[in-house]
C-alpha cells in the first residue's frame, strides 16, 4: 500500500468541478520494461487555458523520479516539488513540452492498480490498470477523464521472456535491439484519457479472426492468454464477432481501429476493463469450455465480452467528464449489454436475471449505510463507486428513457447523443439532453432519479365500483430517506399496466385522456406523491398487472391479494410478468409460513406452480426460475430485525411444501426424463434442461433426502459438463451428503492446474448452510491453494460465504464477523481496492436481530479503529458504522 492510502483524503465534490487550467495534447511514452523495474520515460505536450492562472500540477504516486526536464531543458531542483501525490512544475507555458523519467516495481504491486505481475515471476506477464486512479502510478500526468490526449507509446523489452509487447491503438512499428531486447510501437489515432491507457507484455498465446466492419474497415481481432488455454478462447472470439455486428445493427456503431486485443489474466480487480483497443479481462469472465465452464458462466462471458466492446463507443468515444458521471458510461453499457444478451438469448430469462440480481444487490445497497445516488455528490476514494447502484440501477434508469422514447425515438437520440459528444468528455445532463432534443421531449425531469439515492415504495390500491363499471387505481411513492438524504422528492415513475378478467384474458383499456384507447396494455407515469387512475368500460372486478417489464427501479407494495397474484402467475402470456407474480406469492408465502405456519398463500403459489409444472410447453429453464422463491438476501431486506437461520429454515419448508404438492414421484421421473433427453450442447434447449434438472433435484433434496443423495452422486460421476457436475456437488455440499467428501476430493484432484475450476471447489464448500460452515472456511483457508493474493480466490472463499450463505455467516456468537473483519485488515495491506468492496458484505448490519447486530457492530467498530487501514477500506467501515 502507498502511504498516501493511508493518509486520510479528502472529500471530492461534485459541486466543486473546474475544467481543467493544463491539458495534455499528445503524449509519447517508452517502457524499458523489466519485472523488478520498469522505466517509464514521458513526453507531453501541454496546453493551458489562458483564463485560468494555475501552476502545472500532474498527479504521481510512488514514483521515483529519475530525471525531469522542460522544454529539453534538466530542471533544477528548486523548479518543481514533488510529494506524495502529485508534481509542482515552474515555468511551464502554453505549448511546453515536459519530460520526465520514472522507475517503477511491478513485482512488489499487489494492489493491481497501475503496473503489475500477473503470474509468477518465471512465466507470468507485465499488465496495466489505470481505470479509474491508476495512470497516475505508471506516470505524471493530470489522472483525470476530461483530459483527452493521443498516445504514442513505444515499448522495450527482452525478447526471450517478453516476446509480446502490446499497447492500445493501431501497430506502427517493431524491431530488434542490441542484446537480446526487442521494441514495438503503438499509435492510437483517437484522444483518451489516460484511464483508458493500457499496456502488455509477456509470453502469451494467441487466437485471431479478420473481421470487416459494416462501413468497411477491415479489423484484426486477436485473443491472448496463457498458451495452455488458448484453445478456450474461441467462445469468447464468437461472442465478440456477435457484439461487433449488434452494435453495428443495432446502433450504427462501427469499430475504429486496425486491431482489437483482448488479454486474460487471472490477477484482477474487476471483470474486465474497457482499454481502448486492448481490453484486459478477468480470465472467469473470457475462458470457456464445457469441462470447467457452467451454463450461467457462458452467458456472463458472453455479457461480459459484449459490455467492454460497448464502452468502445459509450465510454470511449464519448467518455465521462469526471468522476461522478460513471454511470454515464457504466449504466449505459449495462442497458447496451442488456438488450444484447436478450436479442441472442431468452429475453424473459435474461430480464429475470437482471431484475433479481438488482433486487439482491442494489436494492439493499440502496437501504443500507452506503446507499449513494447513481451519480453520487461526494466521495473519498472513486473506486469504492464502482457499485451495483451506478451499474445496474444505472442502467435501469436508462431504461426508463428507452421505454419513454420508444425504439425509434431512442435510436435516434442516441444517434445525436454520439454525434454531439464524439471525442468529448460528456455529462449526463448531456445525456438526457441529447435524447430530449432529438425527440422534441424535455427530459429533465430524469434527472432527479439520477440525484437522489434511496429506492423508491410505490404503494398500489384499486377500487371497483361495479355501477359505473369503473376501477380506479391509486399509486401512492415514498422514499425513504438515505444518509445525507433526509428529503425525498416524488420521481417520475412509468409504470407499465395490464388488467386481466378472471378468466385470464386481458382487457382493453380505456382511460380519459390517454391517446390509444382499447391498447390492453399501457404506461402511465406517477410522478406525485398520490394519483387516481379510472378505468372505464370495465364489466368486472379486474385483476391488476403493475410494473410490467419491471418498468421501474422501485418497491412495489400492495396488490397481493393471493388469487390475483396465482393468476397472473398461471396467465399471463409475458414470462418476466409471470416470475414477477410468483415472486410476489411466494413471498406472501413465505411470510405467512413464517407468521402462521400455514395459509391461503401457501396454497396458491404451489397450487398454480404444480398446475405449471404439469402443463407442456412451457420453457424449463422459465419453470425452473417460476419454482424458485426469491432468495434469501431478498426476503432478509423486508424485516427489521432479521434472523438468517430462520429466513433460511423458513424458506427451507417453503420449498419443501411445493415438492410435496409436485410429489417426489412426479419430480423424479421429471428429473429422469431429462437427465435422458438433455444433450451436453450449449444450445437453449439443452441449457434450459440443465436448469430445470438442477432445480428438480433441489427440490427432492428436501423431500427424499438419500434418493436426491444418489442421482447426485451419479450425476456428478457421469456429468458432461461443468453445469450438471458443478449442480450436483452443490447437492451434495448442502445436504451434507456421505457421497460428498469423495465428490469433493474428486474435484480438487482432477481441476488441481485449473483455478478457475478450483475457485468453484471453495466456493461450493462455503455454501454448507448454519453451524458447519465456518470451521469449513477455517479448513479452507490453510489449503495449499489458497492465497489473499488473488482476488478471484478471496471472492470465491470469503465472498461466496458471507454473500451467499447467509445462515453459515452470520453466526449469532459473531465469530464469521470476527473472522472476516480480521482477514480484510490483512488483505486490505495487500489490496485495498478487493479488502473494500469485500467489507461491503456488512453493509445490512444494521437490521440483523440484536444480538448478532451487536456482534456484526462489535467487529466493525474494532476494524475501523485500527492503524493504517487504506482510504478504500477506512471509507466504507466508517460509512457503515454512521
Ligand atoms: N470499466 C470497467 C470496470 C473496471 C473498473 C475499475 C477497474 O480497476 C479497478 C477495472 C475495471 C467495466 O465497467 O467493465
Ligand atoms: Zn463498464
């Protein structure tokens, strides 16, 4: 760690933005390059905004300064002073040139921020991350992103044990050197920010595939990896060729460069990274094979593969001005790569998917001590807001501009959106105002979701008044207030509706003032507090569907009437609306299980899913999603004093209730017929099958406990694929079966030189429910494989524990806190960017039952109060404790 991480650091400001007093116009780097030491020689070419009278400050951190000069002239010492985060220069002009001379040391960067070692020291390779601080510890410069500059970046290294030397922008150039050592240059034609910088070096394996884009460049797209697993690139290289041709298809966008890399490592923060013509990914997000890759992590490889080729325009072309507008890029990326993966996959599943992943992870995030909104106002450290609230909700955000405008109005504000802002550094008032104008809409009103954090409750209630044969329907919001954020504004709200007959059919609508009359379905936007909605013409009392699509980022309340919910589960021709409706039963369920042992809800919900379950037709992969009730993060966020083990035994008896209504007869000759029928491609079908074989065998886990033990055992022996193997050993795991200890031992010895297979054998044993888990962790921990090193690994041990595991973490002696708070000091000195977003696992402390929240505080508190903790770590444990 820096020792300026722990220094404590400012607040940041919104409100507190200037453009910048110096920019830099081109920049010409050159890497000498070495695993102990890499210097780093620069060059740039400045320009100062005449109306501003500042000194030139560059931003610079651990860097040893060899040599400095300006305009060719060595500069004395008493010209510029250097401190821990930044370079003073005197005597700069408009149109000086500064060069300066810097060492670095990448083996001893475990931060992975900046220049470091992936791998081992023999074999690994040099890599950059620079997004979001990181540029400033390869080089000076102003480490901000609304300073655009071309790159000419020059590399040298020795050709034995870096044969390949790559760097962002088109290839111009390469040759020998005395002794051994090789160069290559990189020209990038278009000005980015220095986050987008991206270097590297190494012995890497390559796969490549010509590409033409649709306005005839022609394009080089090339794979690179370790050798030994180059052959699992080729799905990635396919799902890269798709997303190239959506974006070309679906808005106008074409590649422009020569080249386009892309590089697999296995030492990384993130997912993967967006570097202008050198994305670098996270090896889980670009490695696939049916041997070690599940169908769930083919469609993020996919995903993942599309949203960093998306930043190339939305990120790239047109970048963030500063920091606050992430979600500009992020937000908008996502809802890029939602609608991709939904045009080349299940677009019910793939909204399921979504929607349950932001009520997991953003809702709670929203309602907690961290909650910020998704263009935050303030922060201490930047990386700590590359949150599920700037990304997905983000995103959701910009579906609700997508669905104002429609797909034609859409496209073309987006259109304008490029045209204008093309090689700028742009707002989100931007944005909005782009879309807006090209459609004639004032959007602003928008805005205001942008600004405050807090998820918004929208209470619903109808009336039916039989003798004017009108239904009125009133929609009530409400945000709570979020820290910082005691007032809350009401926000425009689509909400997409539909009223069904009891019969199942929809109705047409008629309501005054509302242009398309008869439509069965419509949108009506809440944007007061309170509002009335009259239905005409309706002959009976009808069943509301709200939120269709999910329309919305909010909390939907009331409306739960048990019959109307089960027949919108069984009805509703919309796959997204129906596990909406069932998400909603089963929660109803859930809490009347937990409330009163039994009721009407209960009933209903196994009712119409047994009645789906005997119906033909319909998807598996759907059924299987309808058959499972929302997890048990999600049930924890709608209690005040919530108690894992009983959310988790609750939900237990609730599943437990439906596979006795489906009856384990009925489940195991299902199970069978698809355990038959299901080939190993990766083809829908086949997914789909996998699915619903995974979900029925979870369910006869609670019914016929040894029967499930056994076709999991023989599952997981004659599995083609990592999808069922993977399924069956986590039945195996949680009902702590005698099969699984052989299972697991099998595992571990045939994916020994796999890590990414490995991550899934320490993430699959923390998922051992209540007492045992934590002495399983323990036993994890010491294994020869385990390292704080590597951020995968930590994620798949103590992430996959205290995220996914609610009942085995949260131990009421507090000792899974005491654990955690302990080894995130640790990591924190190695990686402080992995130890803070980890630590966000606590962030529900606060509405635990009171002994484990007195715990859960206990060891927060006592993590906040040590020395040294990094600005990353030191921001999150003290908002939490706020
Ligand atoms: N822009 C990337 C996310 C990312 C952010 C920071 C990183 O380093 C700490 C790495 C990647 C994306 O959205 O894919
Ligand atoms: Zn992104």
């Amino acid at each position: 760690m820096s020792a300026r991480d722990q220094l404590s650091t400012p607040t940041i400001r919104l409100s507190d933005y200037r453009a910048p007093a110096w920019r830099v116009e081109r920049v010409e780097l050159e890497f000498e390059l070495g695993i102990d030491v890499t210097e780093v020689a620069s060059r740039l070419l400045l320009r100062r905004d005449r109306a501003q009278d500042e000194p030139l400050r560059l931003d610079g951190e651990g860097l040893e300064l060899l040599s400095i000069a300006l305009d060719g002239q060595p500069l004395p010492v008493d010209r510029y002073r250097q401190t821990e985060a930044e370079l003073e220069v005197d005597g700069a002009r408009d149109g000086s040139v500064l060069e300066t001379r810097v060492r670095l040391r990448p083996a001893q960067n475990t931060a992975l921020e900046g220049l470091y070692l992936s791998g081992s020291r023999d074999t690994g390779f040099l890599l950059t991350q620079c997004e979001a601080e990181g540029f400033r510890h390869i080089t000076f410069f102003h480490d901000r992103p609304d300073v655009l500059a071309q790159y000419t970046v020059t590399l040298r290294a020795d050709r034995s044990r870096f044969p390949v030397l790559l760097a962002g922008g088109n290839p111009d150039g390469a040759g020998e050197l005395a002794d051994g050592r090789h160069w290559a240059r990189f020209v990038d034609p278009h000005p980015k920010p220095s986050y987008l910088f991206a270097i590297v070096a190494g012995r890497l394996e390559r796969i490549a595939r010509d590409y033409r884009t649709a306005d005839g460049r022609a394009v080089k797209l090339v794979i690179w990896s370790e050798a030994h697993v180059i052959d699992r690139c080729e799905y990635a290289m396919d799902a890269l060729e798709r997303s190239m041709r959506w974006d070309e298809q679906a808005y106008g966008r074409n590649y422009d460069l020569d080249v386009f890399h892309v590089v697999a490592t296995h030492d990384f923060n993130m997912g993967a990274m967006e570097n202008k013509g050198l994305n670098v990914f996270n090896a889980k997000y670009l490695l696939a094979d049916p041997d070690s890759t599940t169908d769930d992590e083919y469609r993020a490889v996919e995903a993942v593969v599309a949203h960093e080729y998306f930043h190339n325009w939305s990120g790239n072309r047109v970048t963030c001005r500063d920091w606050f507008q992430l979600s500009l890029k992020e937000g908008l990326t996502v809802f890029r790569e939602q609608q991709f993966s939904a045009d080349m996959n299940s677009p019910a599943l793939k909204r399921i998917e979504d929607v349950a992943l932001l009520r997991r992870a953003q809702f709670p995030e929203d309602a907690g001590p961290l909650a910020h909104p998704v263009r935050p106002s303030q922060y201490s450290e930047i990386n700590n807001f590359y949150t599920a609230t700037v990304y997905e909700k983000g995103s959701e955000l910009v579906r609700m501009l997508a669905g104002k405008l429609g797909p034609d109005g859409f496209r073309r504000g987006m259109d304008l959106y490029f045209a204008h802002n093309d090689g700028q550094a742009a707002t989100i008032e931007d944005f909005l105002g782009a879309l807006g104008e090209a459609n004639g809409i004032d959007l602003s009103p928008y805005l205001a979701w942008y600004a405050q954090a807090g998820t918004p409750r929208l209470r619903a209630s109808g009336r039916y008044d039989a003798t004017r044969r009108e239904y009125a329907l009133t929609l009530t919001q409400h945000t709570p207030p979020t820290p910082g954020q005691a007032e809350k504004r009401a926000l425009p709200v689509p909400v997409k509706l539909a009223l069904f007959a009891r019969d199942g059919h929809m109705l047409p609508l008629h309501v005054d003032g509302h242009p398309r009359s008869g439509d069965t379905e419509l949108v009506v936007v809440a944007d007061k507090a309170e509002q009335q909605i009259v239905f005409r013409e309706v002959d009976a009392e009808p069943v509301p569907s709200l939120l269709r699509g999910f329309s919305a980022p909010v909390i939907l309340e009331g409306m739960d009437a048990a019959a109307d919910l089960a027949l919108l589960l069984r009805h509703d021709a919309d796959g997204f609306n129906r596990w909406q409706a069932g998400q909603q039963l089963a929660t109803c369920a859930y809490e009347t299980l937990r409330d009163h042992g039994g009721g009407g809800a209960i009933d209903a919900w196994c009712g119409a899913l047994a009645g789906l379950f005997a119906e033909d037709g319909i998807d598996p992969a759907l059924l299987a999603e309808l058959m499972t009730p929302p997890g048990e993060v999600e049930l924890a966020e709608r209690e005040r004093e919530a108690d894992p083990e009983r959310i988790h035994a609750t939900r237990q008896q609730l599943q437990q209730r439906l596979a006795e209504q489906l009856g384990g007869e009925a489940i195991l000759s299902r199970y069978q017929a698809l355990a038959r029928e299901t080939s190993a491609g990766l083809d829908a079908t086949s997914q789909a099958q996998r699915r619903l074989k995974r979900r029925l065998l979870e369910l006869l886990a609670l019914l016929d406990t040894p029967t499930a033990q056994l076709l999991a055992a023989q599952q997981y022996e004659q599995a083609p694929g990592m999808t069922d193997r993977l399924a069956a050993l986590a039945v195996l795991v949680r009902s702590d079966a005698p099969q699984a200890a052989g299972a697991l031992a099998h595992f571990r010895q045939r994916y020994a030189d796999n890590p990414l297979a490995l991550d899934k054998w320490f993430s699959v044993q923390t998922q051992r429910t209540g007492e045992p888990a934590l002495a399983i962790v323990q036993t994890l921990e010491r294994d020869a494989a385990f390292t704080l090193k590597n951020p995968n690994r930590v994620n798949s041990l103590y992430g996959a524990w205290a995220r996914n595991n609610p009942s085995g973490f949260h131990r009421t002696d507090g000792a899974g806190y005491r654990l955690l708070a302990e080894r995130l000091a640790e990591l924190d000195a190695l990686n402080p960017q992995i130890a803070a977003r980890l630590a966000t696992v606590l962030n529900g402390w606060r509405r635990l039952e009171p002994v484990r929240r007195a715990r859960a505080r206990e060891a927060i508190a006592a993590l906040a109060e040590r020395e040294g903790l990094s600005r990353n770590l030191a921001e999150i444990v003290r908002s939490m404790l706020h």
